[in-house]
C-alpha cells in the first residue's frame, strides 16, 4: 500500500491510496461528505500500526523540513474531527490527528469506520 496527500492547482486536496495495484483518488471534501452522519466511535490508539512510513515513501524525501512540516500539520491537527478507517484498517484521513493523539498520551481517538470504500474521485480530476 501506498498513500499520497497532495493538493491540486485549484486548491483541492486529495488522498491517493495504492493497494493490490489499484489506485484510489478521495477528494477530501468529498470523503467527508460520503461520512457526513456516519456512527462516531472511541478506537484505541495502540491498534495503529505507528511504525510505517506513509507520507513519504517516493513522493518526497524525509528532509528536516518535511518533516518539520508534518510535525506542524500534527499540532495543527483538530481532534474533535474523526478519523476515517477503510474497511481494510487502512486510515482514509487523519494520520496526523493519530500522531497529535499519541504525542498528547491519549488512549483513543474518534474514528468512523467504513463498512465499504467509497466510490474513487476520477484521475483527472486533478
């Protein structure tokens, strides 16, 4: 699996999942419109795996300025939002609101878990 978060021209943000070779694109905008209304649930913090790499990967280098960057999105982060868990345990949106959580000793976090992946936002959408 890998996962990109990147920003179009227009300002839009995207999620870009990669599993068993098949690519999904998530407006985010558009995942929390497909949630809106979903049951909120208390997930414990130690079900995440912490110890992958999944904001760098091949799209950007590990630079002390990138990872300045997550660090500050992480402090940044509103935990009053959930996370958004995939039917597959993947976390759809809301890895930095983990990171912010575990830095801060909490033990569980708000978490919508899907029963189905939505549908993908088209390519070329970007």
């Amino acid at each position: 699996m890998s996962m990109e978060n990147t920003k179009n021209n227009k300002g839009k943000h995207f999620i870009v999942y990669t599993i068993n070779n098949k690519t999904y694109k998530f407006d985010v905008f558009n995942l929390w419109n497909f949630v809106s209304g979903m049951k909120v649930e208390e997930v414990p913090i130690k079900d995440f795996n912490l110890d992958i790499d999944i904001w760098f990967r091949e799209f950007e280098l590990p630079t002390v300025l990138n990872v300045i960057k997550h660090c500050q999105r992480m402090l940044d982060a509103d935990l009053d939002f959930p996370i958004i868990i995939a039917p597959n345990g993947i976390i759809l949106d809301g890895m930095h609101r983990i990171g912010k959580a575990w830095i801060l000793g909490y033990s569980t976090i708000k978490a919508i878990r899907l029963e189905e992946f939505p549908i993908s936002d088209l390519l070329d959408h970007c």
